[in-house]
C-alpha cells in the first residue's frame, strides 16, 4: 500500500509569527511618507484582521496600496524581507509537537510554498525542522501549481492537505475530494475543511490519526470528528 501524503504549505502554517511580515512591511514603510505610520498600521491590522483579508501577507499589501506603494516596488520589499526570513529580523516559530510528528510519522511529508527558497533552509533549521520533509517544492504558483503537484501523485493515494489560504492550500485538493486541514484564524467563506483548528499543534492529533486511517485502507475522514 503506497504511503499517504501530507501537503504543508509554509507561511502561516509550519511558520508562524508576524516576524516576517513585519519585515516586508519595514521594507515596504521606505516607499511610503512615514515607514513608522506604515508600520503601526500593518501592525494594527494584523492584530485585528477585517473578513475580506487572505493572510498577513494580503494585509500588507492592501494597507501599502492605500499609502500609493506601486507592485514593483512591493516585489522588491518582498523579495528584501525574505533575505532576513529566520533572522531576528524576521523570526519565525512553530508548532510545538510539530517536529516529533514529521520525525515520526509514516507518510509522506512535503513542504509546498509560493514563497522563494531564499533562506528557507535557515528558516526551517532554526525551528528544528531541518531534514524532516522528503520534499520541498518552492515557488509553487499554488493554486494552479498545487494542481499540477496532485496530477503527478499515483491515483489511490490518500491526500491531506495542511494550510492556512483556502484558496490556494486547500480548495484544488478539496474539489478532488481529497481530505483538507485549515489553520489559522483568517476567514473565508467558501471554505469547508475536513479538519479546522486555530493551531497547528491543535490538529496534529487529528493528522496523526488521519495517517493511521490511511494505512488500514479505510477512507481517512470516514472514521474522524470533524474540527470544521
């Protein structure tokens, strides 16, 4: 029986913390008329996020375009932010039982992030990951390139995926009927995971449980509560 697959998007999930995004609002706050005005309302909103935002990454763009920061200049601060990804300048934790789970775990654990490899390595060594996922797909292009990593897995693999956008981490492996973990607490309203939790540490339990299921042939959702 081929192994099930777990699907963990970066961003949010592995790593958590507003480390990183306070740094891409820092390197944005110089293209605008008071950095210390744009970084306190960054901050403001990622404290108190409004429905209509994807993730902390969507909220600094949208409170940099209402300052008239043009897309060139919002990609030159992103990719800026990601060279100090895993410093103190940008610090990143994780969930706290998340490492004995992938050192144990008997599955198959990919990593699948939009965001470039530039420190990722570093990033994931600082939390104690380093080594534990088989595979690590950067500049992933998710959704669209999380439904071109689906094509290429075997047909009657079990699949969960783990992430915290619905839109990009969830939905193309949701309308494959495929089993969905979302984390963290940013809506959306089309949303409908098979497993729902504020903490990544909150859903190990249930992954765990997930990929025992996987491995006696039995639909993995069938025999689970639901956190949704």
């Amino acid at each position: 029986m081929p192994r099930p697959v777990l699907i963990f998007d970066f961003d949010g999930t592995v790593a958590v913390g507003d480390g990183p995004l306070l740094a891409y609002a820092r390197a944005v706050a110089v293209h605008t008329a008071s950095a210390d005005d744009f970084v306190s309302a960054v901050a403001a909103h990622l404290a108190a996020p409004t429905d209509d935002v994807i993730d902390g990454y969507d909220a600094v763009r949208r409170v940099a375009l209402e300052a008239g920061v043009d897309d060139d200049d919002l990609a030159s601060a992103y990719a800026l932010s990601r060279t100090q990804l895993g410093s103190v300048d940008a610090p990143v934790s994780t969930a706290r039982g998340l490492a004995d789970f992938l050192a144990d775990v008997d599955a198959e654990r990919l990593l699948v992030t939009n965001a470039p490899a530039t420190r990722l390595d570093e990033a994931l060594a600082a939390m104690g990951l380093d080594g534990l996922f088989d595979r690590i797909v950067t500049d992933a292009s998710k959704p669209a390139g999380l439904e071109t990593l689906l094509d290429d897995l075997d047909d009657g693999i079990c699949v969960l995926a783990v992430g915290d956008v619905w839109r990009n981490d969830l939905a193309p492996a949701h309308a494959r009927g495929l089993d969905t973990a979302l984390v963290g607490g940013y809506a959306d309203a089309a949303a409908a995971p098979t497993f729902r939790a504020d903490t990544l540490d909150e859903l190990l339990p249930a992954l765990a449980a997930w990929v025992d299921a996987a491995h006696v042939d039995v639909p993995p959702a069938a025999h689970l509560p639901s956190h949704a």
